[in-house]
C-alpha cells in the first residue's frame, strides 16, 4: 500500500486502517472504533421501498461491540418487504466490513455499515432485491464469461425559497456557475460526505433544469459516478441518495429525485452507465471501436428495455418524463453520441491521441490507453428505481443478449444516427419499438418478458408478479391523456411521488 493511496483517500476508515475497504476485518473496525472514541455503530440496510433504513446501537463494551458485528441482529421483515407475511417475517441483517463508513452527520461519533438479509436457515434471503442483484451478475459470468461494470448519474432537483439575485436562463442551467446557480455549495458538501462513505465519484454539475413559480426556485443538479462493480456501484447510489437528503434538511430546502416535478420543465433520470469486463479488462472496444460484445449487450437489454421500465420507472411520472423532445427516450434503440437514443455509446477518448499534451506544450505525449474508459448509457431510468432489481434486470438483459442468435443482427437493425424526433426522420422513429406509456403497459411488458429474467433461477415468478400487481394498481393507463394540458392536475400527480425512491 503506497503513502500516497492512504493520504488521498477520502475515507477515514481506509486512511486509520491503510487497506482498501475490501479488505476490512472485524478487527480493523473494532480496532479503529476503539482508537477513535466512536460511541454507536448503526446497521443500515434497504427497504422494500428503496430507501435506506438504520437501526442504532450504543457500544457498552468492549464484548458488546464484538458481539454486535459477530452475530448481526433480528428486525421484522414484513415491516420492510410487503412480500413477506406477518407469521413467518422474522430476518437477519448481517454486517458486510468492507461497506464501513464514519457517519458524517452523527453528533455522537458513529460507524455505519451496510447490512445483507438472511433467512432463519442462515442464508441469504433469496427474494431480496440486492441478493438477486448479484445472482442476475453472476449468471451472466457464469454463463457466458463476461461480467457488468455499471455507475449510475443522479439527477435532482433542489427547491427553496425564491431568490431574485442573479436568475439563471430558464432551462439553461447546464454546467453554469455560481451565482447563476446557487446550491452548488450543497452538491459539493454532498459529494465530500459520499467520498468519506466510499463512494468513487466522477463529477458533478449543475444541470438544464431550472425555473421559478415565484414562491420557490426550482435547481436541477446531477452528480455521476465512476465505473465499479455491481454491488459497489448500487451501494454508493443508495448512500448517495440518503446523503443528499440529509444535508438538503440542515440547509433548510427540498431535494427530489422525482422523474418530473413540473408540466414542460427537464425531468430528471438515472442514467446507467455500462461496461463489459473479461477477466478484468474492459470488452467495450476492439480495434478502437465498438465491440461486437458490447452491440450483443446493447441488443439483449434493448429487447428487454420496455420490462426493465418495470425495475426503472416505477411510478405513474416516471411515465410524464418518458416523451418525446425531453432529452428522455421514448424509441427502443441505441446510437453514437445520440441523446434521443434509449442507449447512448458517448465519447471514448478512441483516435484522439494525447489532447493533453498538445494544449499543454511543456508535456510530453504519455501514449496512454483511454479505451477502458468507454461505456454506454441507458437513459431510460428514473429516480424511482429499484437500483437493486434495476441493475439486475440489466445483468439479465445483458445475458441475455450474449445468448441471442440474431443478437448483431438485432443491434444493427435498432441502431439510429439521426435525432429521431426531427420530423424529417418520422419514418424512422415509426419502425421503432417504443417504451411503455404508463405503469400498466410496463407492468404487461414484465410479464412478456419474464422467461429472460426467471432463467437460471434468478428472479422468481412470485416477484414479478408482485412487482406487476403493484404497477398495475397506479391504474394509470390514461393518465398522461387526462392530466394533458392541465398544470394543477399534474402537480397533483407530482406532489404524490415528490419524495420517490
């Protein structure tokens, strides 16, 4: 482990201990607990609802402590998931080390950690979104050898008291600069807390939405993560998501992730990035460009895009954002630096030889690869996802379209290289399929689907038809007809799911 790892290293944890989290022991954090005076540990875990749940212990003694990471502890599971009954609802939250935070808002020195569910066999819980997370990736590895290396973008909105000083352009808000914007102090106190949590962070931004109805300023900010795998990179969306809100109540403003929370303004989303990996190494590219791997991918998660709204787009707006013109998608289809494409394969640094060097002439051309860090986006998901089963559906899709017979010749059929919503390319955008309207049509569009997802014995039938049911139950199927041109029926339908996910 070199020095400069330990100092640049934004986790106290890691910075006391010198190891990467992944190596993280009952010791080490019995160890670091000890020498740094921390008084409670909490157990944090996700409900069925998404969000993140906490249960508080205060360290009694030195036995108690030991006792409390050995053994995890008992909570009431038909509280947490509406899939288990009352009579037989008792699980075990068991700590996993290498999630071990310092929690930055605890007045009381406290370490954190992210929990896995057990059954009362002592295994883990089959039908727990994060377990069928990993059993989705790990079919993929299994059976065709290539692994996911996903990162998510999350975009939200912070909304506070009216400000008239330095107003930005409505919709204009696009990487601007403060003052024009005026919570970028909290993005970044956001980003440092999620940094010291674990989090390996890209960058973030302010972004195209903002406006004002006179009371309350409406700012839409993003924050984007870096490539890692798929239990790191649904921790640290989770965290992100917890984190986010809790400094927005000590600023005193709103922060809502909700796919729309006006009529005719950017919505937000939550983009997920991709990358096939061998043994390692990124598979996106071959000879500097897109591989066949990764257009094989692209075709099983676009064949199953309109079921993935199910994991994704889970709430009646999710489907008030999902139309055309929105830089949100509404074709299944896939394109180059296309943002009205479903799949985006954006810049790659491929052909660009060193830019560095040639803007800055006292550097000598280093020849480095950039190619691992090419991915491709799906642009379809919201913050109402359920990252877990999101990015399991996405493992599947992926699978499944490493499986495909026609899988290059399904790539090439939906591939665009026009904005399919210039009217000029009508034609284009009919011959495409399109994504679900409404909560009930992606309910259909799941249980179309559901061989690819229950395959290998991934998700079960009793999952998705619950998932399905609940869908179904929003009894959305005209809403976005009805509400149409009506703001005070829209923000009806907002305010409801303003605190999604």
């Amino acid at each position: 482990m070199t020095k400069s790892f330990d100092n640049l290293n934004p986790n106290p944890l890691i910075q006391f201990l010198k190891k990467p989290a992944k190596e993280f022991t009952k010791a080490d954090l019995i160890h670091y607990i000890t020498a740094n005076g921390v008084k409670m540990v909490n157990f944090r875990y996700v409900g069925g609802d998404g969000r993140l749940k906490t249960l508080n212990f205060v360290i009694q003694s030195a036995s108690h402590l030991d006792n409390i990471l050995s053994s995890g502890e008992r909570v009431d599971g038909s509280s947490l998931f509406n899939f288990l009954e009352t009579g037989s609802s008792d699980l075990y939250v068991v700590p996993r080390f290498k999630t071990a935070f310092v929690n930055p808002f605890s007045d009381v020195p406290a370490v954190d950690i992210l929990c896995s569910y057990y059954d009362k066999h002592g295994n883990p819980l089959s039908s727990a979104p994060e377990n069928i997370m990993l059993k989705a990736h790990q079919a993929l590895l299994d059976n065709t050898g290539y692994s996911l290396e996903v990162m998510g973008e999350i975009e939200y909105y912070v909304i506070s008291e009216a400000d008239s000083a330095f107003k930005a352009t409505d919709q204009k808000g696009y990487h601007e600069s403060s003052p024009f914007v005026k919570w970028e102090q909290l993005r970044t106190e956001a980003m440092m807390a999620m940094a010291q949590a674990g989090a390996n962070i890209k960058y973030s931004h302010s972004e195209v939405g903002n406006f004002s109805d006179g009371a309350y300023d409406y700012e839409q900010n993003e924050i984007e993560f870096l490539p890692t795998n798929v239990e790191d990179a649904a921790n640290q969306l989770i965290i992100a998501k917890w984190i986010l809100r809790e400094i927005a109540y000590r600023y005193g403003v709103t922060i809502s992730l909700a796919p729309k929370i006006t009529a005719g303004k950017a919505g937000s989303g939550l983009h997920i990035h991709m990358r096939p990996m061998k043994g390692g190494v990124s598979a996106a590219l071959e000879d500097g460009a897109l591989s066949n791997v990764s257009k094989k991918v692209i075709a099983g998660i676009l064949d199953v895009a309109p079921a993935l709204c199910a994991f994704g787009n889970t709430i009646p707006t999710s489907y008030l954002r999902l139309v055309p013109h929105q830089e949100a998608p509404t074709n299944v289809c896939w394109g180059e630096r296309n943002r009205s494409a479903l799949i985006r394969v954006p810049l790659g640094w491929v052909g660009t030889g060193d830019m560095v060097a040639k803007e800055n002439p006292l550097e000598k051309p280093l020849g480095r690869d950039l190619s691992d860090k090419q991915t491709f986006e799906l642009r379809s998901p919201d913050g109402s996802a359920d990252i877990y089963l999101l990015i399991a559906g996405i493992c599947a899709g992926a699978r499944h379209g490493l499986e495909m017979e026609n899988g290059l010749e399904f790539a090439q059929r939906t591939f665009v290289d026009v904005n399919i919503f210039d009217s000029k390319h009508k034609a284009k955008q009919d011959n495409l399929p399109q994504l679900p309207y409404s909560c009930l049509a992606a309910s259909e569009a799941l249980l179309a689907k559901s061989e690819v997802f229950k395959k290998y014995d991934v998700f079960t039938d009793e999952l998705l038809n619950g998932i399905a049911r609940q869908l179904a139950s929003y009894d959305d199927k005209n809403l976005r007809d009805t509400i149409s041109g009506s703001n005070e029926e829209t923000m009806k339908v907002v305010s409801r799911f303003i605190h999604c996910g």
